[in-house]
C-alpha cells in the first residue's frame, strides 16, 4: 500500500526532527531538534566534526574514541568543552563551571562516548534515518564522494546535504540527485561564531520535504522521482532583450531592449511585475552585469526595493546570478509589484573611456525572477 502522504503535513515538528541524524561538522541540526523539543541521542548531534575528521572516524569505525587518553576536559567562556583526541571532535558537555568537576565530567564522557559511538553505527548499519551534513565553507566534489562513499561502507542511508540558499534554489527547495543523496537549501546556514543564530522555518521545511521524498522512495510502486527545485514554484520571470518579455514591465530608467538584455541607465529605474501569488516570503533573483570601465568606474553599487523597502543592498554587484529573501508582507495581497533598482554609479562610456555612447550606463540585465518560496 502506498503510503499516506498527506500524514506528512499532520506529522509534529517534534516527531519529524527525530527521523534525522547529523553526521557532523556543527550542532545546528541538533539545536533545530531542540528548537522543537526532541533531545535525541547522538555521537554528533552537538559535535564540531571537520569533514576529515569524520571520514577517520568512519574509515576506523571509531576504534579507541573513548580511550581515556584521548578524552580531554577544558573549560571555555564558563562551561566545560570535551575533545576527542583521537578523531579531533569536540563538543559543548553542557556544564558549567562549578557545578561538576572536570574528573567528574571525564569519568561520564568515558562511559557516554563509547555508547554513542557504538549507537551511532548501528544506525549506520541499519538506517531508519535520513543523514544530515552541513558546511559554512564550499564543499569539494572529491569531499562529498568521499563523504557518500564511506557512509555506503555501513549501510545504504539517505543522506541529506543542506546548503545555503542560491539562485536557482530558493529557501525551502529540494533537489533530488539520486536515490542516496537529497540537497536542500535553507534560508542562511548559522555563522560559525554564533550557531544558534539559524533559521528554524527554513530548516523545518527542507526537513519535511526531504521526509516526504523518503515515504515516496519506501514506496515499491512508485516509480516517478519527485524533485522538488524551485522549477515548481509559483513565479513571475522577465527576460530582458530583444527577445524576451520584459518590455511591457519596465517604467522608468531603461535603455532600449538589445540583443538578450537591456540596460539600466541613471541613478534609478523601475520594474514593475505581476506578483506570483500570496507566500510568507519570496525569492528574488537576478542575473546582470554591472557597468564597469577601470580605473575611472572600478565597481556598480545597486539597491534594491520592493514596495519602498530596502531588502538588499550590493556593494558591489558581483556579476552574474544573486538571490535573496523579500518578506512577504511587502507583496503579499498586491496584484502589481513595484522594484525600484537604486544604480548610483552609473556613467557614460564615452566620457570615462571614450567610447562612442554618451548613455549613462549602469547594470545590464539579463534576467529577473520572482520567486513564491515554499
């Protein structure tokens, strides 16, 4: 019988964090669970786990991680931290200083490190759960192969690798690359300096996706593999140029359409596009080029406005795709909506470089999207 997909919307935030495991590098997923009120078990949940530090770890099956010798108590900003030596984790013991001693603390992590461990491969052998990595700093193909390939060593587990939202892929979206490995974005991943600074709603909703997706997998007849991307989101697109379906949308501020973009000239334009329906908040995206003649314009500045708001400010505009969040109050229940484009750096070829156009130029767009996330 096929599963009842719908039982994913009732499910509790409580309940749906439990179906997850870290696998490491920071506790964000393990404060997500706490955010909700589930306090698992778990060798990594509050673990600081380096990528290379697991892969030892996993490749050893974890052999002597609770040796004594390589269990070391410190204390840090008024609690006690545990490090494991032999595989470079390290963790919050959740004490402060003064309410137990350090031998006290060693003697626990002794008899507790070993349990999770064992626990922690166990899972792996048998997995119930769907694995969850995360990483502030870009992640190497070769890091993420060898990842999937030592974590196949135990079992087949669904491994979930959240990413920080980008463009193509708005907070809350899924992409499915095979059956063993989901990607999900969330708004913004927690800093390094400041983990509990995380994004709950986005996490709750790429966890509830990936789940769904793993109900579909368990089930023999089906046979279509759901990817849930941004492609299947409510949206508004522009393409600018010649070619495309800006024209009708721009006010203010624009050069004539050329072929597969058009400029933004002055200090300010306007565009002006039909809202892709009600949502808590939006994704907007951009493709451009900024204006740029070394050594007179190093660099375009550009503000961006949604009903008057400033939601993002570029200083400077990278050239290529960005992305970013609009809150939903500012479009929400409006039928047309107002982007105001702020360019103070806009300036004629002609009189910084002398080329033979006297337009103030300042970004060159080639695309827009407005975005209903999830």
């Amino acid at each position: 019988m096929a599963p009842d997909l719908t039982a994913e919307h009732e499910i509790p935030d409580r309940d749906l964090v439990l179906r997850f495991e870290s696998v490491g590098d920071n506790c964000e997923l393990g404060l997500v669970q706490r955010m909700v009120g589930a306090e698992p078990l778990g060798l990594l949940r509050f673990a600081g786990a380096p990528l290379r530090a697991l892969l030892s770890g996993l490749a050893a099956r974890f052999e002597g991680i609770d040796d004594p010798r390589h269990i070391r108590i410190h204390e840090e900003n008024g609690e006690y931290m545990v490090k494991l030596t032999k595989y470079d984790f390290y963790y919050h013991a959740h004490v402060k200083v003064g309410d137990m001693t350090p031998e006290a603390i060693h003697q626990q992590q002794c008899r507790t490190v070993g349990f999770l461990a064992r626990k922690f491969i166990g899972d792996l052998e048998t997995p119930s759960k769907i694995l969850v990595f995360r990483q502030n700093e870009p992640l190497l193909a070769g890091d993420l192969l060898d990842l999937r390939l030592a974590l196949a060593a135990f079992g087949p587990a669904v491994l979930l690798w959240v990413r920080e939202a980008c463009p193509g892929h708005p907070p809350g979206t899924l992409d499915v690359a095979d059956e063993r490995l989901i990607v999900g974005y969330v708004r913004r991943l927690a800093p390094r300096e400041n983990v509990p600074n995380l994004d709950l709603d986005s996490w709750l909703v790429v966890l509830r996706r990936a789940y769904r997706h793993s109900l579909r997998s368990d089930d023999p007849g089906e046979t279509q593999v759901e990817y849930s991307d941004s492609a299947d989101l409510a949206r508004t697109e522009l393409t600018f140029g010649s070619d495309g379906n800006a024209e009708p949308s721009l006010g203010f501020g624009w050069s004539g359409p050329e072929a597969g973009y058009q400029w933004s000239i002055g200090e300010r334009s306007l565009v002006t596009v039909p809202s892709p329906g009600d949502a808590e908040e939006y994704w907007l995206e951009i493709e451009a080029k900024p204006f740029i003649s070394e050594p007179l314009v190093p660099c375009q500045r550009l503000d961006v406005r949604v009903g008057g708001t400033l939601v993002k400010r570029f200083d400077p505009l990278p050239p290529g795709r960005v992305g970013f969040v609009v809150p939903g109050h500012l479009i929400a229940g409006l039928e047309k909506v107002d982007i105001v484009l702020d360019h103070p750096d806009a300036a004629s070829p002609l009189l910084v470089s002398g080329q033979q156009d006297d337009r103030r130029l300042a970004v060159c767009f080639m695309r827009l999207a407005l975005v209903c996330s999830p």
